[in-house]
C-alpha cells in the first residue's frame, strides 16, 4: 500500500512540474516561435539562392547551384535598379535625419503656438495608409508640374521618413537629463560646446536609430515609389515586375546578401553596447 501511495504521489507531482516549467518557460516559447516565424521566409530565400531552376520561376527546388552567386549582376538592370535604391535611400535617410532630428529638439525643448498641430501633422504619415499618402503626393506633383523621377521618390520618400525619425529622436531627448547640460554651461562651455559634447552624443542612439529605421523603409517601399516613380525603376519595383515573368534567383542573392549584412550590423551594434558595459562595470 505504501509503495501504491508514493506511485501515486510521483504522479501527481510530475505533471505538476512539467505545467510549472510551462509557466516559466512560456514567454521564452512564444518568443522562440515568433522568432522562428519570422526568419522562416528568409531561410527560404537563402536556401533557393543556391537553386538552378529548369523554367523561368525559381519555386521549387531542383539542384544546388553556386552561378547566381558567380554573377549577381547576371540580369539585365538588376545591379541598376539596386545601385538606385541604395541611393535614394542614402540621401532620403540623410534629409529626413537632418530634417526629424531638428524638428525633435523643437518640439521637445521649445513651446510655441502651434506645437500641438505640428505634433499631429508629424504623426498622420504613421498612421496614413500609404496608398493614400502615395495617390496625394502624386497628384500634387501633377498638379505643380514636376515630372516623375528620381527626385520625385526622393521628396516623397523623405517625407513619409521623417515621421519615424521625429518619433525616435523625441522620445530619446525627451528622456535626457536637462541637468548634464546646466553642468556643462556651470563649467563656462559654450552653447555650441554644450551640444556637441553633452546634448548630441546623449541623443546619438535615438539619432542613429531613426536614420536606420529611414534608411531600412526608404530602401523597402514599394506602393509609394510606384506612384511617384513615373519610368524610373528601383529595387522593390524591379522584383515586382520580374514576379510576373519569372523570377530569377539572382534577386535571392540579393536578398540574401541584404539580410546577412542587417544580422551583421545588429551583432556589431550588440557586441558594441556589450564591450561599453563591461568597461563601464
């Protein structure tokens, strides 16, 4: 009876481990999972940038081969359309850091009449579905005449930035100690001094993320560069009109390529905050 009732007992607490290893266990999990979800689609791209298809669409694996990756600019205009994306994303990055961060100190440090509104009108372009946004700038370029190309993507394109750079240099300047800056100014620096060796590296992070976040939407978008591009042809449009005839496998090299430089970037930056944590400790 003994030896039945500690079997018994046994059983009972074994389930009950397992639920509570559950219960601690379970954000991890769905962290894991959602991760997994989300690198999937590039695992994908990854494995058929190495596929040889027999036809024109490379869906279905048919056997390794290493030519795409010989001969990126193998299709005609692809290596174009690219060169095209990176710059326009290079220059829209750089207008909108230049333009958001300026206009965060602002409204961040400064009040004035109209500060609500110009809160508001920052916010609209994050919360405007792009069509929208894409269908009135287009519209508006018409109207003043302006003929559709690399300009006009680049205006449009540092227009819907600037919202996300706004966002993040804000919250970062917002959160600065207004204290290290008397201090500097206590210690006779000058109001150019006090920026660029207290106020501007505190607020780099946030800086440095909004251009970031520009550089990576500017380099993606696709609705509103379709509207205002008129012939001029960029990355994201490129791969559009290739899906239709057949897509070639050098696009997954580039996606590739583009997804291993990003996790490169990410371990650098982690490496980087890590080392300054240790020097600081």
């Amino acid at each position: 009876m003994a030896v039945h009732g500690t079997t018994e007992a046994t059983a009972v607490r074994t389930p009950n481990r397992g639920l509570r290893w559950l219960r601690r266990n379970i954000i991890t999990i769905a962290g894991l999972c959602t991760l997994g979800y989300l690198i999937l689609p590039n695992i994908v791209v990854m494995v058929f940038s190495f596929n040889k298809p027999n036809g024109r669409f490379n869906y279905q694996w048919q056997r390794f081969s290493t030519d795409a990756w010989s001969d990126p600019c193998g299709v005609a205009d692809l290596c174009g359309s690219l060169g095209l994306s990176l710059q326009i994303a290079l220059w829209a990055t750089v207008g909108a850091t230049v333009l958001g961060t300026m206009i965060a100190f602002a409204l961040a440090r400064y009040r004035f009449r109209a500060r609500s509104g110009v809160n508001t009108l920052i916010f609209l372009p994050m919360a405007m579905p792009e069509v929208v946004m894409a269908a009135s700038l287009a519209t508006l370029f018409l109207n003043m005449g302006i003929q559709f190309g690399f300009w006009t993507i680049l205006i449009a394109h540092i227009m819907f930035c600037l919202s996300f750079v706004v966002t993040a240099v804000k919250a970062r300047v917002m959160s600065m100690d207004p204290r290290l800056e008397q201090a500097a100014q206590d210690l006779y620096a000058s109001p150019l001094q006090t920026f660029l060796r207290v106020t501007l590296p505190i607020a780099a992070p946030g800086i440095a993320a909004g251009a970031l976040l520009s550089f990576a939407l500017s380099f993606d978008d696709f609705i509103i560069t379709n509207f205002n591009a008129g012939s001029t042809v960029t990355f994201p449009m490129f791969v559009w009109g290739s899906a239709q005839r057949g897509t070639p496998v050098q696009i997954n090299v580039i996606g590739t390529a583009m997804f291993l430089v990003a996790v490169l970037c990410v371990v650098v930056g982690q490496l980087a905050g890590a080392r300054k944590r240790s020097k600081r400790s």
